[in-house]
C-alpha cells in the first residue's frame, strides 16, 4: 500500500516531480534501482518475486508507478503482475502509446491497482479494479496530487490531505527546500484520529487499527510497512535527479542515483 506524491507542471526547474514510498511486506525480496531495460533505458527497484518494478523512468523523461487499490481480502496470487505492467508501458514510447497499452490490459487479470505513468507535461494515471475487464484512464491535472489506495487525491484517505498540507507550502521554494519536505512528508508516522477510519466490512482481513496504521505514510507494522522511497525530477526529455532511500525513509539515508538514469 503505497503513496505517490506528484508535483505535475507547478515548476519551471523540475516539470514533474516524484516522491514515493513503497510499502510491501518484508519477508518479500527485491533490490535497489538497476538496470531494468537497456534499449530503452529503464531503470528502477527490481521485485526479485515477480520480476517486475513499483516504479520506474526511463532515460528520456518517462516514469511509471503503481499502487495497490486497498480491496479487505489478500491479493490473489495466481493473478498477471502489476509490476509488469510498469516495465510494459514504459517500452510503449510516448503518453498516447502508453494509453493505448493500458486501455487494451483486462483489469479483471490483475490484482486491483492505480497506474501513474507519462512524462513532464503530460501524466495520467489508470485505475485497474480486478471485478471488470476495462481499465479507465485519466489526464492528472496540473497541480499537487496524492495517489494511495484509492484515486487520486481521494477524499477517503486521511493521508492524502496531511501529505499535501506537507508538501504545498514548498511547492515554489527553492529545490533543496522543497525536497526537504518531500523527505519529511514520505518519513511522516502521524495517524489520524480512530474516528475518521471507516469500520472495515465483516469479511475484512484488516482491523480498524491496523487501517489506522496504514493511513501513516510511513508504515511500521509487524512483518509489513515502508521499505523503500523515491525522489525523482523530470523534465520532457531527461531525468534531471534520482535519489532512493533503501528502507524507511524516516531512518535510511537517501543515495543519489542520477547517473544510472543517465544514457
């Protein structure tokens, strides 16, 4: 259950900005950003299970990313991954191709999921709900946006509204500031009061209170939580910066890979 922040044309210096956590169990392998394609050159965190990637950019100023859509029963293993799906689009070439890739996937394939893909200018993002066979996709305005579980900037999540009150007043500052508070928003633990999380269905593997918890935006919970973060500017042709926090980003130093996003 993951967080995506998204800063989409609100900056002359970084058209698009990325910031992310990645929350999974951790019992679950994976490495760091490699390689993942050499022609196109994409790279990203690699999911040692399945092969695929939470999120990756390409080369030339193309990111994908993708977050489960929270469902109250386990994911259904015998189903196509959707880390896959992140490399797939990525090899499509421009926005309108990608489009026409997802459009075309059968959602009722996949565990339910959110997609954000594009490049500094245009980005969208795709919701995949497991039930049905068609995938609908949007334009992500310009602006500030928050992905978790649910659709963008959802008013269900409690998250999404403190990780904008995090982030807004930066949006204009100088880049060092502002990712100063893309690091402090991704590492924040508050929870929202008990009262503003719905009771789960009967049928729900979660409690109340493990809801709650998965509303912080770094997760720290028995044998799942937050294992890894990204921060990424883009413009419409180049990846400007890549940093990666390998664990929690509330206690893991963030390490600049901006080379190996590099032709």
């Amino acid at each position: 259950m993951c967080t995506i922040i998204l800063l989409n044309g609100v900056r002359d210096d970084a058209p698009l900005v990325i910031a992310a956590n990645r929350d999974e169990y951790r019992r679950r392998p994976w490495r760091g950003p490699e390689v993942l394609t050499a022609a196109p050159r994409i790279v990203g965190g690699r999911d040692i299970d399945r092969g695929g990637t939470w999120l990756a950019l390409r080369a030339d100023g193309y990111f994908a990313a993708v977050t489960n859509h929270r469902t109250h029963r386990p994911a259904d293993a015998s189903r196509s991954s959707r880390g896959h799906v992140v490399l797939d689009v990525l090899a499509c070439g421009g926005v309108e191709a990608m489009t026409t890739h997802v459009s075309a996937l059968d959602g009722s394939d996949f565990n339910p999921f959110n997609l954000a893909f594009g490049h500094a200018g245009d980005v969208r993002v795709a919701y995949a709900r497991g039930e049905r066979a068609a995938i609908d996709v949007h334009t992500v305005p310009r602006g500030v946006h928050v992905l978790t579980n649910d659709v963008l900037d959802s008013p269900s999540m409690p998250k999404v509204f403190r990780t904008l009150d995090a982030v807004l007043p930066a949006r204009d500052a100088p880049w060092p500031e502002l990712e100063a508070s893309l690091r402090t928003a991704l590492a924040d633990h508050t929870l929202p009061p008990i009262e503003r999380i719905a009771a789960p269905p009967d049928e729900s593997m979660f409690t109340r209170e493990t809801l709650q918890s998965l509303q912080c935006v770094c997760v720290h919970l028995d044998g799942y939580g937050t294992v890894c973060a990204t921060i990424a500017r883009l413009t419409a042709d180049r990846v400007v910066s890549y940093a990666f926090a390998a664990g929690a980003p509330c206690t893991t130093p963030w390490q600049d890979f901006t080379d190996l996003a590099r032709p």
